[in-house]
C-alpha cells in the first residue's frame, strides 16, 4: 500500500506544527468567500484592512486574526486553521 505522505512532506507538517504556523492552509481563490463568512451576522468578526504582507486581517472579542501571504504561500496561525477548517465543513465550494 502506498504511503499517504512522503517523508518529506511528513517532515514540513511536523516543522510547520512546531511553529504554529500553517503554510498553503488558506486557498486565496475562496479567500473572499472565506471573509464573507467570517463577517456575516453569525460569526461577527469585523473585517479591518490588511497591512502590507497579509491578505486578510479580522477582529473579534479582542483577538485579531491574520493570514499573510508572500506572493507564493498563505500563512497562518492555529485559530485560523480551526476557522478555516470550520469554514470548509459547513460550506461548498
């Protein structure tokens, strides 16, 4: 049976892990429906305008969430993963 993984894709999981930093997680093409969701009346983040080096940057409750982007790769941080990962289950695209 074939390996789901490669080592070397293993190995990039386990350092991005370790940084609290997902790399490629945020798909820019779903990136606005991403931030529709986020600002509808039941979430309720508050969309702010990204700083140079990010793609999107929202406030809730104190907390301020940030994807940056590089011009190659999205990255995040662990509350974002778990929106986004909320985002994809209840949601089609």
């Amino acid at each position: 049976m074939k390996k789901k993984f490669s080592s070397k894709a293993l190995k990039r999981m386990e350092q991005a892990a370790r940084r609290e930093e997902w790399i490629d997680l945020v798909r820019l093409e779903r990136l606005a429906e991403f931030v529709a969701w986020l600002t509808d009346d039941f979430h309720e983040w508050q969309g702010q305008s990204p700083d140079v080096g990010e793609c999107l940057r929202a406030y809730k409750d104190g907390r301020t969430i940030i994807v940056r982007y590089d011009g190659k790769h999205t990255r995040c941080t662990r509350a974002v993963m778990a929106l986004w990962y909320t985002f994809e289950c209840f949601t089609t695209g």
